[in-house]
C-alpha cells in the first residue's frame, strides 16, 4: 500500500502555490489596468493589449504549459472585465502564446527575443480586432487608419517595460530549493 506523501505531485506544493499567486496578481493588474485605466484615456485612439506583451515576456521565461493556462486564464478575465458578449479572447491569446512557443524554441530569453515576438503577436492582434469589428457589422478597412493600426503602436510601445515586469516575476515564482539548485 502507497502513503499519500510517496505519490508524485500529491500533497500541499507551496512553490506552486506561490507561482499561481504572483502570476495570477500579474495578469489581474494588467488586465485591470487594460480594461479600465487605458480604455478611459480619451486622447490615446485605442487600447493597449497589456496581457499580450506579458504573455509574449513570460514565453520566454516560462515553460508552455504554464503560458498556456496563463494565456486562458488572462482571456476569460479580459473577457470578464472589459469585454461584451461572446468573446473568443481566451482563444486567441492561447493560439498567440502557442505560435510564439513555436518560435521561442531556438530563441535566448533576452529583451530583443521579446521585441522579435511582439511584432508578430501584434499583427496577430490587429487582425483579431478586425475580425471582430467584421463580425460587428464594421468594415476593418473603414477603421484600419483610426484604430487598428494605434491599437497596433500603442501595443508593443506599451509592451516594452513589460518585459522587465515579467522577468522580476519569473524570478519571484523560480523554487528556490535548500541545496542551490533551481
């Protein structure tokens, strides 16, 4: 008969327990200030994507599965705080961290990694807004010069103090064990 402790990954981890905590602080903070903070600003013509630059950063800093529920998670509760109706944003930030882990692979977690990411996951979220101002009854053309395009600048020129924002929190959650190893 097995004791419960002897069972791989059965018990109370606190490491894990502080990882959920700082990341799930992080996206909440970002997210917040994503939905209600920059949307308010009347004199920029859209809204940053904050929780896109953080999950391009920890890409880089993290394992995949972990983006990947981050990913998740960030996009139900972009969804949950700023977003009406049905919303694929769980989805699209998923499939984002998914193509970035691809080209992550070969990549040095250093600050020009990160740039190199950011263009593609910026595209990638201009042409989800255009999606789903098509589905809104609005021709991506019409708003192309007027908000794509800004929504586009203004994502990765926000994004770049993220990267520093992300690095500190990797390694913040890094398990510090007693022998040194990591």
């Amino acid at each position: 008969m097995r004791h419960r402790s002897s069972r791989r990954g059965g018990g109370f981890r606190p490491e894990l327990l502080k990882r959920s905590l700082i990341y799930g602080l992080l996206l909440l903070l970002l997210t917040a200030a994503q939905c209600s903070f920059f949307t308010g600003l009347s004199f920029l013509p859209a809204t940053p994507d904050l929780l896109l630059g953080a999950l391009m950063a920890l890409t880089l800093l993290e394992n995949r599965p972990t983006v990947a529920i981050l990913a998740i998670a960030g996009g139900f509760l972009c969804d949950a705080l700023g977003s009406t109706g049905v919303s694929f944003t769980p989805l699209f930030y998923l499939l984002t961290v998914v193509l970035a882990g691809i080209l992550a692979e070969k990549m040095l977690p250093r600050f020009w990694s990160f740039l190199l990411l950011m263009l593609p996951a910026a595209l990638l979220r201009m042409g989800y807004s255009a999606l789903r101002a098509a589905l809104g009854g609005i021709s991506p053309l019409s708003i192309l010069k007027s908000s794509l395009l800004p929504e586009l600048l203004l994502t990765v020129l926000c994004a770049l103090p993220l990267y520093a924002l992300c690095l500190l929190c990797a390694h913040l959650a890094k398990e510090r064990r007693q022998d040194g190893i990591r």
